[in-house]
C-alpha cells in the first residue's frame, strides 16, 4: 500500500524531458538492477545523512521499476506533428509504397539475423526458417506484417522507433563495417516504417530479439506526440522475430484484401531473397454428393423395380465436382533476380521467360544484354529489344515505363525513363540494380548527380552495342524486323543525340533507286558509289512511286547514279542534321546547285547564248512567282522543273509544315524556300516556246509560258497557287483535241452580251400587254413529237445523240 501511495504522489512513470531530446525515465537501468538498489537504501541505516531522502528516492524507484513491465509512455525525440506531416502528406507521392518499406525493414531484419547466426548459431534457435508472413483481416481491419529476423531489445525499439530519421540498418551496417564484415542490406534511409502511419491511424509493434527472455509491444498513433512501450503478457511467444500490426484508416480498408497485396508484392518485391508468404485463399476441388442427380436416379432405379413387381434397390449416389476456397499461407516472390547471377550461367530460355514475366510480353525479345559495373559505382543491367513495337508506341508524351530501378532487388520505380535512358531509347526494356542511386528519403526522386549520368552512358552505349549487333548479323532479318518496328526510334536519336549521331547514323535503312524492295544503309551506299562521285543524293517524297516518277532522279538514275528515297516525314529532317556521312555530304536533289560535271557545264553555256531571251522571257512572265529562270541539264524527259533555294524548306518539307495544326505562318513564311525554274534547254517544248519568241507570237508563248509553270508546281511536288485556272486551261486543250474552233466560241461569247441586251428592251415593252392577255389564251395541251438533230453541213450528231 505504501509503494502504491508513493505511485500515486509521484506519478506513474514520472518522466524528465530534456530540451530537444527524447523523453527519460528517472533510470534505464534494467529492473533488477533498480529493485536491488531501492532495497539498499532501503535497507540503509535511519540515522546516515540524507536517509529520508534515500528513502524518499528508493520509493520512486521502485514504483518506476514495478511500472517497468507494464505500459510506459515516451515523446518522440523531434517534433511530431511537422515530420509525420511530412512524411504522410508530402515524403510519399503514392501510399501503396508503404508495403515496400515494411517488407525491406524485414529484409534487413533477417538479412541481420543470418548474419549474426554465422557467429552465433543461438541466434536462430527455435525459429530456423527465415520468411515474411503477410495477413490481411478485413474484419478487424488490419494488415500484419511479421518477420523471423533479428527483432528488438527494450532499449533497441527505444532507440529505433523513438527516433525519426534513425535507422537501425544504418548503425548496424556502422558496426559490420567497424568488424571488417560484409551483409546484405537494403536499408539505410531511416523514415521507412514511419510510411505505415500512410495507411494506418495506429500501428502497433511486436518485437522479441534472442538477446533477452522478454517480448516487448511498441504503440503509437498517428499525428501524436507519444508512443508506448510494454511487456507483452498476452502469452503468444514469438521466439524471435517483429510483428508490425496496422490499423488501418477508412479511406484505406481496401487494403485489407489478399489479392490487393499479392499485387502490390509482385509490384515491388518479387525480388526479395526471402519468401513473402501471404495468407490468402485457393479453389480447391473435391467430390461431393449431388443430391438432385442421386434423388432422380433413384426415382427412375424405383419406377423400374415397379413396373418389374421388385423390391427397390439404393443406387450408387451420383458425384459432381464443388470447389472450396482453402486458407494457407503462399509464397508470393517465387520470380529470382536473374541479374544476380552470372551471364554465363544464365540459359537463352531463362533470359526470354524473365523478359515475358516482368514486362507483361508474350514475344520473345530479338536481343539483350547482361551486363555488371564495377567501380567507384557499382550496378548490374539486364536490357532487352522487344520482338515486336508497343501498340501505345506513337504517344511520345506518355511514360514508357520501360526501365526498371531496383536497390538491393528491391523495386524502387519504372518512372525514371528520362533519368536513365534517352528518349529515342524508350523502346528498350531493362532492370537497373545499384546500391549507389542517390535517392531521396522516399526513394522516389532520383537526383542529378554523377553516378546517374555514368549509369545513363553505360547503359546507351550498351543499348547501341546491342543494335549494332542486330545490324551485323547474318542473314538480316531480325535488324529488318527491328527496324519495322523501332526504325523511327533511330531517326529521333539522330536527330537528338548529337554524341552519338555518327554511331547511329550507320544504322540508318533507306529505300534507292537500285533497290526499291530491301532498304539500304550509308555504308552500303558509299560502298557502291561511282567512281568520282563525291555526294549521297537524295529525293524525300510521300512514296517510293512518287520519287521514282519526280523530274529530279531522271538523268542521275539513267546515268546510274544511286538515290536515295525519303518516303518518311521524319527523314528529311534527319538527313538535314546529319548533313554528312563520313566524307560526304547529304545532297537533296530537289535543292538548286546540284553538281553536274565539267562536260554538262559547257554544254550549259552554249546553250545559255541561244535561249538567253527564253530566259528572260520567262521571267517577265513569271514576275515574282520564281526567284529566277537557269537552265539544267538534271533533267532528261521533263521541260522544267522548279528546285528551292539551299537554306529554304523542300517542297516535301513545306507541305508537311503546312500539315502541322499548331505550324506558326511567319516562321512558314520565313522558311520557304525560294522557287528556281530550272528549264531544259533539250525538250521540244521549250525550243517550241522559243520559235514563238522568234516569230513574235509572245501571247501563245506567255499561255505557254504559265501552263509550264503550273504543270512544273505538281510535278516538283508543290500546290497549284489557282487550281480553277490550271483546270480551265486543262480543259481548253482538251477541247482543242476534241476538234473544237475555239475562233467560233470567242466570237460568239462576245456577241453574247449585246443579243442580250438588245432582247431585253422589247421583252420588257411587251411584258405589260402580254400579261393582260395571259388570262384569255387558250390552254395549251402538250403533244409528243420526235426531235431529229444533225450536225453542221447536215452531217449526223458527232457525239451520237440523237
């Protein structure tokens, strides 16, 4: 009664705060410790100096210490209500991650344990099998997570849990290192089991370490400034190990669901060296009794005894097959990290499976790589080109998702594509495991640093080595399937990868002119060059039919000189930032300054004396519409042709701008190339255009002139400026072929107007007296006659229509 009234003056577990650090009890010594010394002063003899306040003080320590092994409150060493803030509403993007936390705090936990039995095989008695159990109860609305690892002393959960930001991986990995040792451990980032306050209002621990008899439950709510220490005396024994029991809010109870973790397992842990199980249920078939079927059975077994005048027999009853959902515990991480082991040791077959696993594809991958680094930054990669592109492939806004980090196999996210790998390279799958990633306490944000730009060169240049393998290889169908599928992937990298352009330049693939079916490479191209010539032409148009047919390739294909077809939007633009390929430059055949040789250069000369007023004919009729009128000898069977200026935009390049909804116009305005009429001096209807000239018959020549003009925008791949007036000249000539006297028809559609209006003035005299009359005139009854028409000079109808 005295030591309970003592309680009572002093307070159960009185406690001392101290500025800035966490909440003490008066003594932390061990309880028999403090029992021994409240009996010694106790036992102390009345008349020493200050006995009654030994005594006084005995009497406090022995209420502490009979409080000990019950519930003993604590403050959080730092401020509560800012950090869990922090944690729960801003550390943590996605809540679901908390599932990940736990199960890496009970990694380390037996990754600690395993480590420990090495010296200390009492370390794992009683409790040999090293596994997380995962429980899910809906209706107590929790989610348990419980560990066979090192589990926590007292003094460990006082020091672990009482402190944010503090990890018990951290100082454990101090101590390995301090011993020369070496373990396996994930941890290091100290807020992770504070993420359970994400999902839970209150979490409550179960803790038993080997080192002490006594098993220990740690309490804490969420958004309070004080947790709770107990001995646990509820009589479940658990050997060894830590029991994490969440209470779940109730805007996370869809949580408490078996198949709702097995999927956030698989997500972010399926690596883990240690089974996951997770109490969750199965169908299970059995036999039972159908009744129905038996009751009929018998029924028809009786009707026949009857009408037989026999007794009834009791027939075999009738089985059906029922299923049952049976409760156990599943390992749920049975998928290995393949990258962990050796590429040597690794089969064709294991490589393609962990590709369809992981990535959700149903195509084996037409290429990978395997590889280690070792350094300063460590990391292991596996990357793969799948067998075929994804359906989403043309959104390049969406994230693809396609690598995935991992630290100490644990998933970590797949969100870091422009992190780890270049846009042109999403298309590659792959895991990225590094114990160096400069993550942030969360794991979520990967930082800019050094180690993240070594990471993302290894892994382009691996990538590139892995494509150039396609290339090289035999036979060629697995880079023609690649290049089907990721071809445009390539010309983006060209484009954006100035590093690496030159590299990805030799895996460019373009239709020719010698070979429209198979599609070509720069080094083949240059291999087969003629001797003397010193460019790389090209012709970019819609289709490989367009530029075969385009006035441009005309004399180089004759003369067999190879070109190359841009039948894509985007190659134009690639071709224009490569600009060279080894020694040569990229030249468009539609651009004027096309090199035509010494010999084509004098014939041009010769000819510039003849036709030097054609020229300038021309021009005055053009006015504005051209740049300027030259003569060529690119071109074999067209008269003309009209070629831009070298820093403008192609006419294949100006209608794809002219396509784009968001194209700005005076930027269009601005980038137009300037159009050059380039005329051949050999065609007949220039020399016939040039006889007019002579006999001064300049009208014909200018409709000539304009029609040449319109027909070269079609030909050289622009819009027609008037369609209606190029249509209207079309259709005189066809009239013309037709045999019609286009004399005759002028001359009666300008007599047209004065018939007019001469039928107009009695018309409107009469109108008046007609209309007076209108109303006496008999009605008229219509009479079928047939209608006989010819032709001029009495010849039949020459259209047969009679």
């Amino acid at each position: 009664m005295a030591l309970a009234r003592g309680c009572s003056r002093t307070a159960v577990a009185r406690q001392q705060v101290k500025p800035g650090g966490a909440a003490q009890l008066v003594s932390h010594r061990p309880v028999s410790s403090v029992q021994r010394a409240a009996r010694s002063l106790v036992a102390a003899p009345k008349h020493e100096p200050f006995s009654f306040a030994s005594r006084h003080l005995a009497r406090h320590i022995s209420c502490s210490a009979a409080v000990a092994s019950k519930e003993e409150t604590f403050t959080y060493q730092a401020e509560v209500d800012r950090l869990m803030d922090m944690i729960v509403n801003s550390l943590y993007s996605n809540r679901e991650v908390f599932l990940r936390e736990l199960i890496s705090n009970a990694s380390d936990a037996l990754d600690k344990v395993r480590f420990v039995g090495l010296t200390d095989a009492k370390a794992l008695e009683g409790r040999e099998q090293l596994e997380i159990l995962i429980k899910a109860d809906k209706e107590a609305n929790t989610i348990t997570i419980e560990d066979a690892g090192i589990g926590m002393t007292r003094e460990q959960l006082l020091s672990n849990l009482g402190t944010i930001a503090r990890s018990g991986t951290r100082k454990f990995m101090e101590a390995v290192k301090e011993a020369k040792g070496d373990a396996n451990l994930i941890g290091q980032f100290g807020v992770g089991f504070y993420s359970a306050f994400l999902v839970a209002d209150r979490v409550t621990v179960y803790t038993k370490s080997h080192e002490e008899a006594q098993q220990w439950v740690w309490e804490s709510n969420v958004g309070s400034h004080q947790y709770t220490i107990k001995e646990d005396d509820s009589g479940d024994n658990m050997v060894r190990g830590t029991r994490v029991v969440l209470h779940l809010k109730e805007d996370a109870q869809e949580l408490a669901d078996p198949i709702r973790l097995a999927k956030l397992i698989k997500q972010y842990s399926q690596f883990i060296q240690f089974p996951i199980k997770l109490y969750s249920s199965r169908k299970e078939a059995k036999q039972v009794v159908d009744e129905a079927a038996t009751a009929k059975r018998q029924e028809e077994a009786d009707k026949i005894a009857k009408d037989k005048e026999e007794e009834p027999i009791k027939v075999e009853p009738v089985m059906k097959t029922d299923y049952e959902d049976v409760w156990d515990w599943r390992v749920e991480n049975d998928n290995k990290p393949l990258w962990t082991r050796s590429p040597k040791e690794v089969a064709e077959a294991d490589y393609n499976d962990f590709f369809k696993q992981t990535f959700g594809e149903f195509l084996d991958p037409i290429a990978h790589v395997h590889f280690n680094v070792e350094g300063t930054i460590e990391f292991t990669s596996m990357l793969f080109i799948p067998g075929m592109a994804p359906f989403e492939q043309q959104n390049w806004a969406a994230k693809s998702r396609s690598i995935k980090l991992y630290v100490r196999r644990v998933f970590i996210s797949d969100e870091f594509d422009e992190d780890l790998m270049p846009r042109y390279l999403s298309f590659v799958k792959g895991i990225v495991d590094s114990s160096d990633l400069p993550l942030n306490v969360s794991r979520e944000i990967l930082q800019e640093s050094r180690i993240v730009r070594v990471i993302r060169k290894q892994l382009i240049r691996r990538s590139l080595e892995m494509i150039d393998g396609l290339a090289n290889k035999e036979g060629g169908e697995d880079y023609k399937t690649f290049w089907e599928s990721f071809g445009r992937n390539i010309k983006v990298g060209v484009i954006e990868d100035t590093e690496n352009r030159e590299r990805l330049a030799k895996l460019l693939r373009f239709h020719s002119s010698k070979n429209e079916t198979d599609m070509v490479g720069l080094q083949e191209y240059v291999g087969r060059m003629k001797e003397g010539q010193k460019a790389i032409y090209y012709m970019a148009a819609d289709s490989v039919e367009v530029a075969r047919a385009a006035p441009f390739v005309e004399k180089l294909v004759a003369e067999g000189t190879e070109v190359l077809y841009l039948t894509e939007a985007i190659d134009e633009a690639v071709v224009t930032n490569l600009a060279k390929f080894g020694d040569h430059d990229l030249v468009d055949v539609t651009k004027e300054g096309l090199d035509v040789g010494e010999d084509a250069g004098k014939k041009l000369e010769e000819a510039n004396k003849q036709l030097a007023g054609l020229l300038v004919f021309l021009k005055e009729s053009l006015s504005d519409r051209v740049e300027k009128v030259t003569l060529t000898s690119r071109l074999l069977d067209s008269p003309c042709a009209l070629v831009t200026s070298k820093f403008g935009w192609s006419a294949n390049m100006e209608r794809i701008m002219k396509a784009q909804s968001m194209g700005d116009s005076r930027a269009m305005e601005y980038m137009k190339g300037r159009k050059i009429l380039e005329v051949n001096p050999e065609h007949e209807i220039v020399r016939g255009i040039k006889v007019l000239l002579d006999e001064d018959d300049k009208e014909r020549a200018r409709d000539l002139a304009e029609l040449l003009y319109e027909t070269s925008l079609l030909t050289s791949g622009f819009a027609l400026e008037q369609p209606k007036d190029y249509a209207s000249k079309v259709y005189t000539l066809m009239k013309i072929a037709l045999g019609y006297d286009l004399a005759e028809e002028e001359a009666a559609a300008a007599a047209a107007p004065a018939a007019a209006a001469a039928a107009a003035a009695p018309a409107s005299a009469a109108a008046d007296s007609s209309s007076s009359e209108k109303q006496q005139q008999p009605k008229m009854e219509s009479v079928e006659a047939d209608v006989v028409v010819e032709g001029k000079g009495g010849d039949p109808d020459p259209w047969g229509k009679q």
